[in-house]
C-alpha cells in the first residue's frame, strides 16, 4: 500500500495551495512500495488539465524505514510548478539521497534545488515533534528556537493551528507556531 501524507491528482485546472503545513509519515510495517509525506501525482486521463501547486512555510517529513524508497516530497508531473511557488519548506527523511522524487528520479535535497530550480530556501532538516505517534505536531527539543525553521511571511496565514499569532518577519515554517523566535 502506497502512504501519502498529502496526494494532490490532476482531474482539472486550478492551483492547490498548501502554506505552513506540518505532515508526518511514520514507519508502516510491512510497507515494500514508495511513500511520500507530500505526493503530486498524475492523471493520464487528463494529461494536459492538471493543477498547478503553490507550496511554502510547509514540513513534509517521511520517516518509514521498510523496503522501497521513502521521500519527503515527489513530485510525478513536472510540467505543472513554477520555480517562485515552492520555496521556505523544510523536508526530512530517513536518507538523505531520496529527500525528494521529481519525475521518476530520486534526489537529495541540494540535488532537487539545483535541477528544479525550487526551494533555495528551503532546508533538510530534523525535526521533533511532541508526540508524532499520537498527531500530536506541535515543535519541542531542539526545533524550538531553530533558525532553520525560520519561514517567510504570508498575509492570508496570520495565526497558528492553535490560534497562535504568527511572528510578522520570521514565522515557524510548520503548522505551529512558537514564542520562541525561529
């Protein structure tokens, strides 16, 4: 079975817009097949109507640790990004050359930034989560504080998941945000 944290398909036109997200995907027993903490599939049924995707301030973390390859992100069509809407994320996996799939083509991080032209701001980069087991994805440990977490501003994302307001010039890259400056 395939483990997505987030699969975005093609079945139309449109942008899919994914700011300050936090998306774990832990170890699955058993699991032999790839799996991806963000996962832009494809429609061959609609090869030229697919949906474009704007990514920013977001963790895709992967930490599944079976046979098959494991990424942060993968993205099969790579016609449909543009380089300025996929930057500030942070992606993490269990090993570093398969960070990211673009393609077919499995990529460590400098990698992917180099041929996609995405994310020169963006980090690989550990993070720790209260209780990712339980969903529980609010920052502790050594991500409190951590620069690498430092996001960019977005307007129309000015408070937390929890109702927390979001620092004006450096928020916490993730869904949660934290007193403690980035």
């Amino acid at each position: 079975v395939q483990l997505n944290g987030i699969l975005i398909g093609g079945t139309g036109g449109g942008t899919h817009v994914l700011y300050h997200n936090s998306v774990n995907v832990e170890n699955a027993t058993g699991n032999t097949v790839s799996s991806y903490a963000l996962h832009r599939g494809h429609n061959s049924l609609t090869a030229g109507i697919k949906p474009s995707i704007v990514l920013k301030n977001n963790i895709f973390k992967n930490t599944v640790s079976s046979a098959g390859n494991h990424f942060a992100i993968g993205i099969e069509d790579t016609s449909t990004i543009n380089s300025g809407a996929v930057d500030y994320n942070v992606y993490s996996s269990n090993n570093p050359a398969t960070v990211a799939q673009y393609g077919t083509v499995s990529y460590s991080l400098p990698t992917w930034v180099t041929r996609t032209t995405y994310d020169a701001n963006s980090k690989n980069q550990i993070v720790n989560y209260l209780n990712p087991s339980e969903a529980n994805l609010h920052l502790t440990g050594s991500s409190i504080g951590d620069l690498n977490l430092a996001g960019t501003p977005i307007a129309t994302v000015p408070v937390d998941i929890d109702g927390d307001t979001r620092d004006a010039f450096k928020p916490y890259i993730g869904a949660d945000e934290n007193t403690s400056f980035p």
